[in-house]
C-alpha cells in the first residue's frame, strides 16, 4: 500500500495545504503546570499508598482481637 497523492486533484490538494500547520502546539500554553501536576499525582500516590498500609494493619489487628477473644468449644464425639 503506497502513501501519498493517487491522482492529480490529491496532488494539488497536498501541495495546498503541505505548509498549512493543524497542530501547532507551541503556540498555545498549557494552563497546567507540568511540574505541579506530576507533584500532584504522586501525592495522591502517596496517599493512596499510605491508605493500603494503614488497610493492611487494621486487618491484621482486627484479625489478632478476634483471635484472642475467640472461644473454642469442643464438639461432642471429637477426640483430641
């Protein structure tokens, strides 16, 4: 599959509007600072990082106190 003009109306139609800029990226600015969106996201990282932690040690906490406070009973017919 070649790429380019096939015919002569799309030869024309490249040579009109091979100078033509459609996205010009650095004529506009951004109105989000790069920098302070990277810092931003990596708080929310952060955060979301630090919640899995504290997650994770509630479970294990939670696990231990129902644990401790758990009463076995022996079933009847069991030998141990």
């Amino acid at each position: 599959m070649a790429i380019g003009a096939r015919d002569y109306i799309d030869q024309l139609l490249v040579k009109k509007y091979a100078d033509e800029k459609v996205d010009n990226h650095d004529a506009i600015e951004s109105m989000i600072d790069p920098n302070k969106m990277l810092e931003a996201m990596n708080d929310v990282a952060m955060i979301q990082r630090n919640m899995f932690t504290l997650s994770q040690k509630l479970q294990r906490t939670c696990y231990a106190i129902n644990a401790k406070s758990a009463r076995y009973k022996k079933a009847s017919g069991d030998q141990i």
